[in-house]
C-alpha cells in the first residue's frame, strides 16, 4: 500500500463512521484499520519529511543542498548570508 492509498482509504473510512446506522462492530473494525493506516501513513511521511532538502544559492553563486528544518526552514547560521532559491 502507498502513502496515497492509505490516505484514500482514510477518508473513505471518516466518510462511513459519519454515516447514520453504522453498527459498533463495523465501527471497531474501522476504527482499528484507520489506526493501523494511519500509523503506517505517518511513518511513510516522516520519512519522506527527512529527506526534504533546500536548495541554497551561496555567495559564490553555486548551489547548495541544506537539511531542511523542523520548523520548514534553512537555518540563518546555516546559510550564510545566502539567499533562498
């Protein structure tokens, strides 16, 4: 299964638990399937998360690669002074 399917079957899941009339058996098994896809889509999102890069244009003009931060940026220390492309 893929990031992309599980995030279907995601929504596929919400869109019955809100449906009227759904028994607490099948509300249980959705519960537990959504729990186990979302587990595993969260897993499959860090990991692409860690490989995110930024590319930084140095002073020289070349290009670099950077970790990308926690909090969606380059570090300032961690550039520079160069700027973003």
């Amino acid at each position: 299964m893929s990031f992309e399917d599980d995030v279907v079957r995601l929504e596929a899941i919400a869109v019955e638990l809100e449906q009227e009339g759904v028994t607490l058996e099948r509300a249980l098994q959705l519960f537990e399937e959504g729990v186990t896809r979302l587990r595993r889509a969260s897993s499959e999102l860090a990991r692409a998360e860690s490989q995110v890069a930024v590319l930084v244009e140095q002073l020289d003009g070349a290009f670099a690669l950077r970790p990308l931060h926690p909090d969606g940026a380059a570090a300032a220390s961690e550039l520079g002074g160069a700027k973003r492309a």
